[in-house]
C-alpha cells in the first residue's frame, strides 16, 4: 500500500488548518490595532491637552517655585542660626545664675556662721557673767533682806519663824 498519498492530504489539511489560523491571528491583531488607535487618538484628545497644560503652568511657576523654595531656605538657616544664638544665650543665663545662686548660698553660709560665732561670743562675755553677776546682787539681796527682816522682829519682839529663815 501506498501511503504517501495519505500524508500528502494530512499535510495539506495541516497547512489549510495553519493557513486559517494565521487568518484569525491576522484578523484579530487588525481589530486590537484598531482599538489601540482609537485608544491613542482618545489619548492625545484627552491626555495630552492636560499634559500640556501642567507642563505649561509648571514652566510658569517654576521661577516662582524656585523663589518660595530659597526663601524657605533662607529663613529655616535664618531660624536656624537664631535658635543657636538663643540657646547659648539662655546656657549662659543659666550659668550665671547657677553661678550666683553658688555664691549666695556661700554668702549665706558664712554669714549664719558669723552668727552662730558672734552669738557663742556674746553668751560667753556678756550674758554668762550678767548671770553670775545677777546671782551674786540676787544672794547679797537677799542676805540684806534677812538680816534687815530679822532685825525688824526682834526690835518688834516677834520671833522668827523656822519657815521664814530659809529662803
């Protein structure tokens, strides 16, 4: 039996079947390449136009852009380098005033140790001997006071009672 006839005809429907199947590939890249244009022509109706127009209002205010950007520059540096001034001022305020606050705590230190000593030194010259001094004028006054009570009574007739004798 002869077969080549028999593949020459499945060859040939295979090529018949491709040859369709390229047809439909064709076809249907002709109707997305006609959506694709459309698509496009949307595009540059639409899109562009607004592309355009921020492309425009940018080219506008860029000079204006660029100003208000080194002025923020300019400002924050300037801000910048006042907050560095104030901090060193207030650091310097701050130890200053520690710096005081060490002397008058030494100021207060020695004063109330100046007190303390010239109030030891009072108690021990002045007040110590008036106490001493006022028992001693307290005992002779009160001797005198005996002996002159004791006087009186006797002169009167009057003995002294036992109570009366010790004071």
């Amino acid at each position: 039996m002869d077969y080549l006839p028999i593949f020459i005809g499945v060859t040939a429907a295979a090529v018949v079947i491709q040859a369709g199947i390229l047809v439909a590939l064709y076809l249907s890249v002709r109707q997305t390449s006609a959506r694709m244009e459309a698509m496009a022509t949307e595009v540059k109706t639409k899109v562009l136009p607004v592309a355009e127009t921020a492309h425009s209002m940018l080219v506008e205010f860029r000079p204006q852009l660029q100003t208000l950007l080194t002025n923020v520059s300019e400002s924050s540096t300037k801000i910048r380098n006042q907050i560095e001034r104030l901090d060193a001022a207030v650091a310097d305020a701050i130890d200053r005033t520690r710096l005081q606050v060490i002397r008058a705590d030494e100021l207060l230190n020695r004063t109330l140790d100046r007190v303390e000593n010239t109030t030891n030194l009072v108690h021990k010259t002045v007040v110590s001997p008036v106490r001493q001094l006022a028992g001693l004028v307290q005992g002779i006054t009160s001797g005198v006071e005996f002996l002159i009570g004791a006087k009186r009574r006797r002169r009167n007739g009057v003995p002294v009672p036992q109570d009366e004798m010790f004071i």
